[in-house]
C-alpha cells in the first residue's frame, strides 16, 4: 500500500465522523508530518453556520497539539463528482506547515484524484518573509 493510499484510507475512515446537520457534506483530511506519523481531521459544523471547522485545520490542530509543525504530504477527501479543493483560510493554514513544493492530493469517493502541490493551491502566498521588516 502506497502511502497516498495510507492517507486516503485515513481521510474515509475519519470522514465518516464528520459532523454536518446542515451542509451534509463530509469532508476527511489526512496529512504525514515530518516523523511520518498521520493526523487526521473531519469537518465539524455548529448551528451557528458557517462557523465550524473544516477537515484540514482540524487535521492540522491534531498535527500542531501533538508538537509538530512539518506537514510533508495531505489529502483531503470528499463525496464529490470532482476532488474538492481546500478553501482559502486552509490553503493559507496549508501553506503555514508544508514547504511549497508539498503534494496535496484531492480526492473523491469516486476514485477522482487530483494531485497539487502547495505552490498551486495558493500562488503568491503571503508568509512569514513578509513580516520581516530588517
């Protein structure tokens, strides 16, 4: 089993847990962290929607809780005709913990991949060489 595989079965497997009364849509996120061990994330809604969580940043708080900040690859997995992409603020949460050059894979239930790198997700990111002011 590759480990893009390793990763997909992750996502599905945490995307079953996903908590949507209201969008019913399930979205899993799996990432590798520099050690190589797997976090995970489902999206999480509350009444007050829009205000939950999405896949990626809950797998990111996981990865971050745990004390690391190295994200070397991510999948993110939904039940959709085509892989969904990340939404802006995880593109930026994305792009806070993997170098540019890190594979993001899209995928759906359906078998459709699509597979990015950070640099594509977000083109002309802001980050932390902007706030040096020497």
């Amino acid at each position: 089993m590759s480990l893009c595989d390793t990763l997909y079965d992750a996502a599905c497997a945490v995307r079953e847990n996903a908590y949507v009364p209201y969008s019913r849509f399930q979205v899993g996120a799996a990432l590798r962290a520099a050690s190589g061990k797997i976090y995970v994330g489902c999206n999480v809604e509350n009444v007050a929607y829009p205000e939950g969580t999405c896949a990626e940043a809950g797998a990111i708080a996981a990865m971050v809780a745990a004390g690391e900040t190295v994200i070397t690859e991510m999948l993110v997995v939904a039940d959709s005709p085509t892989p969904v992409p990340p939404c802006g603020g995880c593109r930026q949460k994305i792009a806070e913990f993997a170098a540019a050059d890190v594979q993001v894979t899209l995928a759906g239930l359906n078998g459709a991949r699509q597979v990015m790198r950070v640099e594509d997700l977000l083109p002309g990111a802001f980050g932390a060489g902007h706030m040096d002011r020497a």
